[in-house]
C-alpha cells in the first residue's frame, strides 16, 4: 500500500520535509566538525593524555583534523555515488553510519595512547559518514525545489552547515563541563532520530547518472589530498633547529607527491568514460567561479575561528579575569555574534538571490568579510567588546550574505544528473578550505611570531627571577608550543616551565609568571605582529573570492526537462498558494 501524507514525494510538503532532514543532517556534521575543539582539554585530560608533550602531538593533530581530512577527501566519491545508485540511498547510510560512530566514541573502554586512538579512529569512521551527508544533502535539495525556489532552501541548508562550526564551539565548552563523554553522546539521539526520519520519509525524486566506479579517478584524488593536506598539517610542528616543518623531507614530499597525484586525477577525468567527476563542468563558468570563491571563503572563515580562539583565550579572557581552564568555554559565547549575524542574513540571501541572481549578494558578502579583516588589525590587542563584537558581527553576516547565494549558484549551474558530484566538489571546497587554513594561518601567525616572542619571552622570564640558561632555553622553544597550550586553555608559562621545576624556587616570582596578566602581556605585541600577517592574507583572499564571484556572471539556471507530472505538481501547489 502507497504511504501517504508528508512521507510521500508527491505530496505538496515533501519538499520541507526534504529541507528539514537535510538541515539537520548538515548541522549534525558540521557541529562535529567543530565540536572536539574547545572540548580538546576535557576530552585529553578524559583519556588521560597530555596533548603538549612531544610524543603526543600528533594525537592532538588527527584529534582536531581527521574528521574534517576525511570528510574532505571523500565528499566527491559519495557525491558521485549518489548520481550512480540513489543520492537518498548514500545520505540515509551517512546518518547511519555517523550514529553509530558517535556511539562507539562515547564508549571509549581505553586510556592513554589507545584511548585518543580510538577516539581518532572513530572520527575517521564518523567523517566517512559526515561526508556521505555533506555529499548529497544539497542535491536532495535542489532535485526537491523548483530553480525559483532554491536559493531559500538552499540558503537554510548552507545556514546550517556554517553556522554548525560555530555552534559547535560553543556546544563543545557547555558539554565539556559536564563530562568529556557528553561531547560525543549528543550527537546519537539526533542520530537515531534523523536516520529513522530520513529512511521514513526521503525519496529518490532526482535524475540518475549510472556508469562504473572510476577507482583509478577515486584513488588518485583520495590518496592525493590526503597527502597534500597531511603535509600541510604536519607543516606547523617544528623541524631540526627550525620553529615549523617545511623543510622536513616527509613534509615536502607529501605536499609534492600529493599535488602531483591530483594532477594525474585531472588527467584520468578527462580520459575514463564515467569519470568521478566531469571535469567539463569547469567549463561552466558560475560553477567554477562559485567553487573558486567558495573555496578561498572557507580558508578565510576557517582562519578567522582559530585565531579569534587563541586571541580570546590566550591573551583578551584571562586579561579580563577569566581562568585558563574557563577560556575554552568562554571564548565560544564571545563568538556569538558571528552566529547571529550569519543567521540573520544567510536565509536572507539566499531567497533574495532567488529573485536577483547570487552575483551581487556573494561579491558585496566577501568583500564586507575583507572590511572585517582590516577592521580587526585596527583595534588593540586588548579591545574593548563591542568593537570586537561589531565587527566579528559582520563578519557573519558577509559570509552569510555569500554562502547561501554561492551554493544556490554552484547547483543552479549543472544539469541535473551531475548535482550529485557538484554538490560534493562544493563539499571540498568548503572541508579542504577548513582543513588547509589551520596548517596555512598557524604557519603564518608561527612566522610572525618567530620575530618577536623569543626576546620578549627571555627578557620576561629572566625579569622575574628565571635562571638566564632556563629563559633563554624556554624563549627558544618553538612559538607552536605557546599557541597550542593558549589554544588548549592551558596556562602556557604553567606548561613551558613546570616541567623544569623552576617555579618552586625560592628566587622566582612563579605567582606573576602563572598569573592572568603575565603571558597576555607579554605575547600581545608579537601576537599583533603575527595577527597583521594573518589577517591581511585573509583579506586578500576575500578579495580574489569577491572578484571571482563578480566574474560569475549573472542569474544562471542550467536548462532541464522537468517531467510533466511533477511540473502539473509544483504549478497545482502555485495555484493553491496563491488560493490560499
């Protein structure tokens, strides 16, 4: 017997149904994206794991990276799958996949070493189903919705998948205080329900692009970024006498052999009959304009959130009284106002750009994101709030004001069986920009501070009573060491000196050195230095992306033949609106 009611793609609502599951699916993955990043300490101190000591940092690597590295490499082979077998098919085996993961991360049973092993391991398995979700949600979508419909469908869609990363930060400080375990569990009731939901009432509604699996096309692109964004992870740990990695051999050598490995894959698409990924559709150019700026979006927005977190909780929350074990926290509710500003205007956007095309809305939103950059160079280190609130504020809203109308004109852009593949390269775009911007704005703000901070960290030790050969030991220490513990909400100086012992004493003044105004100060002027470099990088990448975005061209809705019953379908539900 036919199912009826809301769980039938027929019916005039099926399309909200369609948006509200795929919303929350993209929230769900994008939460977990960001999620384990305030969260880190509780989550280490959990398994009992120091994270900052030599032999651990790599835990701390893949903790804050596979999930976003995994989502990233395989969004496009899900993407495509979804055009060959069913785009409802792979989404709903995401869901199952992601709440399953979710459960077996809460039930961590080891410690140590094993226990942030199987915590990785277990990102890895969410991130297959993160990716099985980011692939194909926003293809569900625009098969649901009309052209002239999809920009506010869409736009809530992209909504949800940005503003997660952000609430995620702040979900991860709240739960973290309850139990390490609790920042993983809250994802299984949303799982269980959005997996049963999904299986319920999600139809395949869209154009099928059958074909072979392109597995030379998928090992070359998997095997190719993994390498290239491993190698640029791996960048920012210090090497011999050097305070990063690129001169590392293996370091090189990933980011080379990754580069050239996603050249080959260029090559294999352009030959293979049923390619992962059409190449051609570059050719279009509102898709590769949009998948450009996109791009180079996420780098800029990725930046913007670790280097707000390490200014807040390394320098502007403990300067203002607060603790270092409550920076983590605390960081995420000052953030609040870049959610509420993208919140305010993506939907916003979104459905303008249903009307008046993407181009206008996504230049003039990067462009204010750029303002935003320079506008944060411009206050002090140690602001007052509301200019920091003004402008991360707006900062949202340009990027709200771009991101709806870009994924609008990226899908609006593709014939209809390939909206599978494009939505998992604008999946890319958006988790590769995310994981590339930790390795290429920690590099730069590590350069900055290389500059500075070994003689002001000297000076400062030896003023209060640190033995010259143990300040300039510690002055020494590569910048990452500081900006992981600030970023941690460790108390820095507590970590670069107690293992030493020199605290204890009797002629060092260890009360001002662990205290709340002691490293803020001292990293504010060198932080600044670092900050300048970051964040005019972040601006002209706004930059380049607004004019790409510009160069789009206007309004552009690729041709389709709408089949004649669901034509007779979307026109009746016209009538009965106006109707009504």
């Amino acid at each position: 017997m036919a199912r009826t009611g809301i769980f039938t793609k027929d019916h005039p609502h099926y399309r909200w149904v369609a948006l509200s599951n795929t919303t929350l699916g993209m929230l769900m993955a994008t939460i977990n994206s960001s999620i384990v990043i305030i969260s880190l300490p509780a989550i280490f101190t959990g398994v009992k794991l120091n994270p900052l000591e030599p032999g651990n940092v790599s835990y701390l690597l893949w903790m804050l990276m596979g999930y976003m590295l995994v989502t990233a490499v395989l969004v496009v082979m899900f993407g495509r799958m979804g055009d060959q077998f069913g785009r409802v098919r792979i989404y709903n085996l995401g869901f199952v996949i992601f709440t399953l993961a979710a459960v077996a991360l809460c039930l961590d049973p080891f410690s140590g070493g094993p226990g942030a092993m199987w915590l990785i391991v277990w990102r890895f398995v969410q991130g297959i189903g993160g990716a099985m979700l980011f692939a194909n949600s926003t293809a569900i979508l625009t098969d649901a919705f009309p052209a002239n419909k999809r920009g506010f469908a869409l736009g809530l869609n992209q909504v949800a998948a940005i503003a997660g990363s952000f609430i995620g930060l702040i979900l991860g400080g709240v739960l973290a205080e309850i139990d390490w375990r609790a920042v993983f569990f809250v994802s299984v009731p949303f799982g269980v329900i959005g997996t049963i939901w999904s299986i319920k009432s999600l139809h395949e509604v869209g154009q099928k692009n059958p074909g072979r699996i392109d597995w030379l096309g998928n090992a070359t692109f998997g095997i190719g970024l993994i390498a290239l964004l491993t190698g640029i992870t791996y960048g920012i740990q210090p090497y011999g006498g050097s305070s990063q990695g690129w001169g590392n051999p293996w370091v090189l050598g990933s980011i080379i052999g990754g580069i050239l490995l996603l050249a080959l894959f260029v090559v294999v698409e352009l030959k293979v009959p049923a390619p992962m990924f059409d190449m051609r559709l570059f050719r279009i150019r509102a898709f590769s304009s949009g998948i450009f700026s996109g791009f180079l979006a996420a780098i800029g927005r990725g930046g913007l959130q670790f280097m707000l977190i390490i200014w807040l909780q390394g320098i502007w929350l403990p300067l203002h009284g607060y603790s270092y074990e409550s920076t983590p926290l605390w960081a995420g509710i000052y953030m609040l106002p870049i959610t509420i500003g993208f919140l305010v205007a993506g939907p916003i956007s979104g459905a303008l750009s249903d009307r008046f095309g993407s181009r206008a809305f996504a230049t003039v939103g990067l462009l204010l994101v750029a303002a935003t950059f320079v506008g944060l160079l411009l206050i002090p280190v140690n602001f007052d709030y509301w200019q920091f609130a003004l402008l991360t504020g707006l900062n949202g809203i340009g990027s709200g004001l771009f991101s709806s109308p870009n994924r609008t004109a990226i899908m609006n852009s593709v014939p209809a069986n390939e909206r599978g593949a494009a939505s998992g390269m604008a999946g890319v775009a958006l988790n590769a920009g995310s994981s590339l911007s930790i390795g290429i704005f920690f590099s730069l703000m590590i350069a900055g501070l290389s500059v500075a901070l070994p003689s002001a960290l000297t000076n400062g030790l030896t003023s209060h009573g640190v033995p010259a050969n143990i300040a300039a030991q510690v002055g020494n220490t590569p910048p990452v060491g500081s900006l992981f513990a600030a970023f941690l909400g460790y108390n820095p100086i507590q970590s670069l000196l107690g293992p030493t012992g020199i605290l204890t004493a009797p002629h060092v003044d260890g009360a001002t050195l662990t205290g709340k105004e002691f490293f803020p100060q001292l990293i504010s002027g060198p932080f600044h230095d670092g900050l300048v470099v970051v964040f005019i990088a972040a601006a002209v990448m706004s930059v380049i992306g607004a004019v790409a975005s510009f160069l789009g061209g206007a309004k552009y809705v690729h041709e389709e033949a709408v089949a004649p019953e669901r034509q007779a379908t979307e026109e009746g539900e016209e009538v009965g609106a106006h109707r009504a």
